[in-house]
C-alpha cells in the first residue's frame, strides 16, 4: 500500500507537511516526503489522501472492551470475578468477546490497539493483555499477553469485600494483602508444589511486567509507589485522578501515568477532583503519561476527545497527540511495534480530515496490519 499527499505525524519526532507512507504486508517499510517518492509499484494500492493527517493508530492505555460488553448487561460483564480478593491467574484473553460491539466504534474512531484487562474490585485481579481491535479470534489480536497485572487501592475492594462482611474492607488490608501476595511470590517455588496464582505473579517480580495499579485518590498513589519500592516491582498509576497535588512525588517514583477517564461523573468520593488539567499538569512535571477512557466508564470512541479536552486544559497539542500514540504505546511496553510511523513497525494508521481531537474531524481509513478495515466511504 501507498499512502500518498498526506500530512504525516510519525511521532517519532519528525513530520512531513507533505508526505507518504508505503507498507509491504502488515509492515511499514518506508516514509518521507512526496518529493523523495519513488513511483508506485504495480502491485501497489494507491490512497491520496490530499492534505489529511496520517498517523499511527490510537492507542488506549487502559480498557475494559470486550470485557464488558455492550448492550449485555450483567451476562455480558465478565469483568470482575468479585468473589476472591486476589485472582493473578485470570487471564483477560480468555474473556475478551471480540464480536463485542465496541471494537467496531473503536476502529471507527481510528483506535488500533488497547490495553485490555479486568476491572478494579479486587486487590489483584488479573492479566492484562495488549490486543489489536481487529479481528474475530482473540489469540490472533494479541501483540503482548500478559502485558500487566491488575492491582487496585482505595474504594473499589474496599467496597466490593466490606459490603459482603469479608476482608479486604479497609484501605489497610488492601495494602497488606497485596505485600502478602508479593512477598509469597518472592518465596515461591514451584518445586515445593505449584501454584497458579503465585506462578502468574512472577513476571512481576521479575519485572518482566508491570502492576496496573488502580488509584485515585493521592494516598492511594503513593501506597502504590511505597509498596512498589518495597518490593522493587515496576508499576504503571492507573486513573491517577489526585495526581496533580503531588506531582513532585510520582516524579520522583520514576512510575509513569495512565490519566482519566475525566469524562465521566463524580460518582466516587475518590474522584471528587477529578479534572482534565491533571495530565498536563503531570506532563509538564516530566511524567511519562497516556490517556484512557476505562471503556465502558467513557466509550472507546471518545478517546481522541478526551485528549483534546486535556489540551483544552493546559496539556500541549503535541502531548495530547502522544497521549494517545506513542507515549501509550510505551507506558504498555509496545513501543516496538505500535505507537509510531517508523519503518519496521506494524502499519497500524489512521487518516483523518483534521485534528483528531476536535469534535467534527472524521476517521477516513484506520488501517490495521496492512489492511483497510474501516473507510468512510
């Protein structure tokens, strides 16, 4: 494929006002500008694309899509296994319906690739897994699995386990059971008899992965920050809603951030300061961030709108754009493969007739391995 006559953000630190793209199979092989084009091969598909944006598929950092279904209700929310507090051994891919309703608006939005993984009522509630949204069979929409383990502070296990008398109920058995698990994980032997949930938690002790950590509120934050430097384990701040009031303190954790959703209501008193500015606030600090819907909590579709909000709110146009492409795709530890227009990458790219993240822009390609899977025509 050739993408020709487009404005090429790569995000890889260069732009072209009047560039090209070229693809051979699922692999971006070339990119520069139209004057250094070399004529199409005959084999060759041909989109100009006159002056639109070209760049790399959007990118959700932290999604619950085809976890949650749409239109399911409870028979299609496999979400949470909300009867055990610490449940490493789920696996997200074993749950995630790619015939899920979502995936389609999400390709239409030019979303490529999300972050997938369950929800937050438990203390450790399994495997994320950083899927492409294309695709009817899950184990060939898989580009890193397990990419991260699920952990969650504050309300939700809270809730979750106190509403039916049993523990964790406080923020401090929270905590505990969560240095329980890492500490049993650091003695664990699968010689001595194996188990499955501890053998899930190696990969972060190793920190071959990283704990997704779900926290809102600012002491919640920094628990996941203490409990990490306990452990010596690598940590991503999921939601990270109170992060702005102690900026100086994720920055020094080195831990990168994972924003929002801010479209969503205020119906938690842990996100009673929930607000756009927050991640231009972190950015501006120097915190690698990304931004996320937490689909189904704000609809997949409205992630490039959530960006623009937060540039609307002090974060930079070309954070925004990065929040979203290649600061996403390292926070999920896939920069390798997605987040950029680079050669040798997957050619995973949107086309777009304006910006992105103003509300009238419109998708006009995503383009997935190589392949159109949504045109506007």
């Amino acid at each position: 494929m050739l993408i020709c006559n487009g404005k090429i953000l790569t995000m890889a630190g260069i732009t072209h006002e009047n560039g090209f793209v070229r693809t051979e199979e699922k692999i971006i092989t070339e990119i520069g500008s139209m004057k250094d084009l070399k004529k199409p091969y005959d084999s060759e598909i041909v989109l100009d694309v006159n002056g639109s944006i070209v760049m790399p598929g959007l990118i959700d950092a932290h999604s619950h899509i085809g976890i949650t279904e749409e239109k399911k209700g409870t028979i299609g929310d496999d979400c949470n296994e909300g009867t055990n507090p610490v449940t490493p051994s789920l696996r997200a891919i074993d749950a995630v319906n790619p015939m899920d309703s979502a995936f389609h608006e999400a390709i239409a939005a030019g979303i490529t690739g999300v972050l997938v993984g369950p929800g937050s009522s438990n203390v450790i509630g399994g495997q994320f897994a950083f899927i492409k949204t294309h695709g009817r069979c899950i184990d060939e929409m898989i580009v890193k699995a397990p990419a991260a383990m699920k952990a969650a502070l504050g309300e939700n296990p809270k809730v979750n386990y106190g509403d039916q008398n049993r523990y964790p109920s406080t923020r401090m058995a929270s905590a505990a059971l969560l240095r329980e698990t890492l500490q049993k994980t650091r003695s664990y032997n699968s010689e001595n008899g194996f188990d499955a949930d501890l053998e899930a938690m190696l990969p972060v002790i190793r920190r071959e992965i990283p704990l997704k950590v779900h926290a809102h509120r600012a002491d919640d934050i920094l628990t996941a920050i203490r409990i990490a430097k306990e452990f010596n384990i690598d940590i991503t701040l999921d939601h990270c809603t109170e992060g702005h009031l102690i900026t100086e303190y994720i920055k020094e954790s080195g831990f990168p951030a994972i924003v929002g959703t801010d479209l969503a209501s205020k119906n938690k008193i842990e996100v009673g300061n929930m607000n756009f500015k927050t991640c231009g606030i972190l950015n501006r600090a120097g915190i690698l961030t990304a931004i996320t819907t937490d689909h189904p909590v704000a609809l997949i579709q409205y992630l490039p709108l959530c960006a623009g909000l937060s540039v609307r709110a002090g974060l930079s146009m070309e954070e925004g754009y990065k929040a979203i492409t290649i600061n996403a795709a390292k926070i999920c530890r896939v920069a390798d493969r997605v987040g950029s227009l680079e050669a040798g990458k997957d050619a995973d790219i949107a086309i777009f007739n304006g910006n992105p993240m103003e509300t009238f822009t419109r998708t006009l390609y995503t383009i997935i391995n190589g392949e159109i899977v949504y045109s506007v025509k």
